[in-house]
C-alpha cells in the first residue's frame, strides 16, 4: 500500500504498472461512493460488480481489490493524482467507458449530490474528456441501472 501512495503522491506520478493501476481505479471508484457522506452498500455491490467485469476477477477477488481499494482511499487525499495515473494508463477511447462505470457508482445509492455532481465534472476534465462527453456517460449509466 505504501509503494502505490508514494507513486501516487510524487511530484510527477508515473505511469503504474498494471495492478497499482487497477488499485488507483478501484479507490477512484471508492472515493465517489463515499463524496456524499454515505458509503452504500448499493455502491459497494456496484463497485464490486464493475471491477469483477472489468478485470475478468470473481466476486472475492474483486471484494479484496475493493477492500484494498477502501485502505488507499482513506490514506491518500488526492483525487488528482488517482485520476492522473488513470489518464496515463488508459487510453482514451476507454476512458468513456472508465467514466460510465463512474456515474454508475455514483448514481447507485438512487441519490444525485452536488458534491459528487462537483467529483464528477473535475473527474471527468482530468481525464480529458469534456461536460458533453461525461453527460452521454451518465445517461449510459442511468440505462444500463434501468435495464439490471
């Protein structure tokens, strides 16, 4: 854990390999869920669920990356620097699908919050993509939510 907040916290965060950067987007996911105050178990399920898709990783595997994922986030103040690291290591015709998977957790306690609304617009720039691009994110994650 150590290692992966110290690269994390550098003055020029490199690029992470492969699993610190699977941790950085699972703390990322993490942080949004828990903006608003309230750490529902209804985001912990979807953070559970998007990281299991999105690493090919069974349910345990992916609680105990998510459970990771919660020390991190605890420990490291900076949304920036997950979100910079994020951005190096993913390109950018992923980063909407990163951004969907986003809005999903954040919409998953059935709750918009302006401090998430807030998360979200700067989340959404620091990963290079613009109002118009994380709005068609959300709406993907309002009818992927409407379709589960």
């Amino acid at each position: 854990m150590i290692d992966i907040l110290r690269r994390l916290l550098a003055p020029a965060p490199e690029t992470l390999p492969k699993p610190d950067a699977r941790l950085a987007l699972a703390a990322l996911l993490v942080r949004i869920a828990r903006t608003d105050g309230l750490y529902a178990a209804e985001e912990v399920e979807r953070i559970d669920r998007i990281l299991a898709r999105h690493h090919g990783l069974g349910p345990f595997e992916a609680a105990g990356l998510r459970s990771q994922a919660e020390e991190i986030e605890a420990a490291a103040p900076d949304t920036v620097r997950f979100t910079q690291a994020i951005k190096a290591g993913t390109a950018i015709e992923d980063r909407a699908e990163l951004m969907t998977a986003l809005w999903s957790v954040a919409l998953a306690d059935g709750q918009r919050d302006a401090m998430e609304d807030r998360l979200m617009r700067m989340v959404a720039t620091l990963l290079g993509l613009n109002d118009v691009e994380s709005a068609q994110a959300r709406r993907r994650a309002e009818q992927q939510a409407d379709g589960a």
